[in-house]
C-alpha cells in the first residue's frame, strides 16, 4: 500500500484543456499513485485531447455553464459505475475557470455585469452545483477539491474581476462542507497555486511579466511548477488528509512573505 492509499480508487477530474493543465497534472500524478480517473471536460474537441494524453480512463463531456449538462454528465457516469465499488467515487477535483473580457481589460469600478457574472457562473458556481447533482456518486468520506489562486486578497490589475470571482469560490467551501456534514464526512479544500506555467494563464494580459516577477520574489527564486500543485491536491483528495475540511491550502513556495525581498527593492528604486 503506498502512502495516499488511493490504489484502485476512483476520482473525477473536471477541468482538463491540454497537457499543461492543473487538471492533467493532478490526474498522472492520481494515475502514478494506481487511481482510476474519470475525465469531464468542457468540448468534444477536449475530448480528443484527453483521450490521448489517458487512453484507459472514462472521458465525458459537459459545459457547466448550462446545470443540465452536469445533471446529464452525473447520470452518464452513475449509469457506468453503479456496478463497481458500490458506485462512489473517493474524490472529485474541480479545476474550471473562465473569464470573458468582451471589452478587453477595464479598471475594476468598469467591470461589466454580464461578464462578472458568467464567470462566477462557470468559476464558482460549478463547483457548487456539482457537489449539489453529485452527492450520491462520492464516498460518504470523500473529498472535493477546487483550485483557486495564492491570494484573493492582491489587487493584481491584469488579473481583474476573477480576484472577486476566486474568493467566491473559496468562501464556498466551508457552506458545502457545514450543508453535507449533514449526512456525510465529506470534506470540502482548496489549493490556492501561485503562477503558474499554464495554457490558461498565458491568456492572461502581461501574465507572463507577473510569472516572471514571482520567480523572484519566490524565497528559492525558483517558480512554482504545475507538479506541486498538483502533489497537494491528490494529498487532500486521499484519506492522508482526513483531518483537513473548508481549507484553501496556499502552495506558493513561500511567495507571501518575500515581497520586500531585498534584490526586488534595489532593482524597484535604483
């Protein structure tokens, strides 16, 4: 039995775009330690990719943004595992984020109504109306997992409306794990990842400039990696962590406490 003890046990990945993303590093690294995947992703076009990159797990799709497309992807998945391990699953990992600046990137205070709320929609929302829709396919101890950002609390410019929409998301956890203690132990995290070197994030305006800013201001001066990330979130989708619930756990390598780095303020003020 290796540390995780999740050999043999099922998970649910939602969220995979390529082979860059958080998702699918969390699923090798589920897959290294014996764990059978189940893949949601958002097109058919994803589909394809994550057949590549898993040829022997379950790929389904669904855009969360309609809540009847959860309902249909939870019913499709129930109907192929009913029959195997009491139909559950031990964890469900929540890694979905969208942001549409239709008008391009604008001061907060100009934040345009339809798109804050299509990304709390698809962001926030999602992971709450898929604990809701998949209650009775999860381990009475199982666990979800969501990834969110370092800090809600850092008014990052080219990052906009999404600090509001992840600190939602994150302000969820602890009403999901209070609602499900109910009938069940199970447990409700996050990761919180610094930057990251992903598909998603290059999307970001000047994100690279800001990805490279953190490398310094890391205290190894060594950015994070995907890897890191994802070794956190397989540890609190496994029973390792049972004692761990409604946290959002920061994997930065130590990026907080560094912003007065000494190398940081001679470049800033020479």
């Amino acid at each position: 039995m290796n540390f995780l003890n999740i050999d043999k046990k099922k998970f649910i990945v939602f969220g995979l775009a390529n082979k860059k993303s958080v998702a699918a590093v969390i699923g090798k690294t589920l897959l290294a330690e014996g764990a059978e995947l189940i893949h949601v992703v958002r097109s058919e076009e994803r589909k394809k990719t994550a057949q590549k990159l898993f040829p022997d797990s379950r790929i389904y799709t669904c855009d969360v943004e309609n809540e009847e497309n959860i309902v249909r992807v939870r019913d499709e998945i129930a109907s192929c595992i009913d029959a195997e391990n009491g139909g559950r699953v031990a964890g469900i990992v929540h890694s979905i984020a969208f942001a549409n600046y239709s008008e391009g990137m604008k001061p907060f205070h100009e934040t345009i109504k339809a798109d804050f709320l299509q990304a709390i929609d698809i962001s926030c929302f999602s992971f709450i109306a898929i604990a809701n829709h998949f209650k009775d396919l999860i381990a009475r101890d199982g666990s979800f997992v969501t990834i969110t950002i370092s800090t809600t609390r850092m008014a990052a410019e080219n990052y906009g409306y999404m600090g509001p929409v992840k600190a939602a998301l994150n302000s969820s956890l602890c009403f999901l794990a209070k609602s499900f203690s109910d009938f069940s132990n199970i447990r409700f995290n996050a990761v919180a990842a610094g930057l990251l070197k992903t598909s998603a994030s290059a999307g970001i305006p000047g994100y690279v400039d800001s990805y490279l800013f953190a490398e310094k201001a890391i205290l190894r001066k060594k950015a994070l990696t995907t890897q890191e990330a994802a070794n956190t979130a397989a540890f609190l989708l496994s029973d390792r962590s049972s004692g761990i619930n409604c946290q959002t756990i920061v994997v930065d390598a130590g990026m907080e406490v560094n912003y007065f780095d000494k190398d940081i303020i001679t470049k800033a003020v020479s």
